[in-house]
C-alpha cells in the first residue's frame, strides 16, 4: 500500500476538513505513489490565516534570523535530496539523474543566495543594530504612464523632492 501523508498548516500535519484525498499517480507505471489530503477552501483559509499570523512574526525577525531559517531549509533538502529527488521523478516520470542535476542544486543554491542577502540591511533609521530594513530589495513601485502612473518621471521626481 502507498504512503499516505497529511497537510502541514499551522504548525501541525492535519487530514482535510472533509476527510478527502487522492491518489498520486506514478506515470511511468500507472501506480500509485502516494495518497495524499485534497484541500478543500476551508483549508485553503486555514492554511492563509496561519500565514499571515506567522508573517507577523517573521515580518519583525532581524535579518540575522531570516539567513539561518533559508540556510537551515537549504541544508535539510541537501541533506534529503535523494529521497527528494526519487519522489519528483516518480511523480512527474522525468528521469532521476536528470532531476538530480538540474533541479536538486538550484533550489540549495537559490536559497543560500537568498540566505545571504538576508543579512544585507538597508540601515534605513540610522540604527544598524535594529536591522530596520525589513525586506531583501526595495524598489518603489514604477507603473508606466500609459497606463496612469505618470511613469519613472514621477518617481524620479519623487525621490529629488520635487512635487509631483
């Protein structure tokens, strides 16, 4: 018999509100890989609350915080690629050696890198021990003038202190 696994929302692994799954379907062979829950929009508003309650933590975590958490996830899909990597490729029936290769690294790489702007500070108060800024880029919304936004001219005038 298939493994079956649960939803993970709100710091715990739950069964769907109206107790549905579904079957994963090995392509390659026709059976089945896993059985897993089918959310339902009651999870699905679950899951978002939990979400924007944990953002408001995560959204006060310091920079410092926030590298250890991606480098930490990075380390735990290298340590589990294997396991990882034989999971995708019999769900979608592309080659292991090829999901290896071509998958596997970018996602470690991409949150390492990611891991490590999370340390760069905007030092936007003056105060870098604050780590005051709270996201990794900042760059003000630019909308063309075609389509109402007075485009970069506006924001240029903006950020010189101009009117406008």
């Amino acid at each position: 018999m298939a493994d079956s696994y649960q939803m993970f929302i709100n710091g715990e692994w739950v069964n769907s509100s109206d107790g549905g799954t579904r079957d994963v379907i090995n392509p390659a062979t026709g059976g089945v890989l896993a059985s897993v829950q089918e959310g339902t929009a009651e999870d699905a508003n679950r899951a978002v609350a939990a979400a924007k309650k944990a953002f408001e933590t995560w959204y006060d975590s310091t920079p410092k915080d926030r590298q250890l958490a991606l480098l930490k996830l990075a380390d735990r899909i290298e340590e589990h690629g294997e396991e990882i990597v034989k999971l995708e490729a019999e769900n979608v029936g592309k080659p292991y050696a090829v999901t290896m290769s071509e998958e596997l690294p970018p996602i470690v790489d991409n949150l390492r890198f990611f891991g490590g702007a999370a340390r760069r500070s905007l030092e936007c108060d003056g105060d870098p021990s604050r780590q005051a800024a709270r996201h990794l880029i900042h760059r003000p919304r630019v909308r063309s003038a075609a389509r109402g936004g007075g485009g970069r001219d506006r924001h240029r005038r903006f950020f010189r202190g101009a009117a406008g």
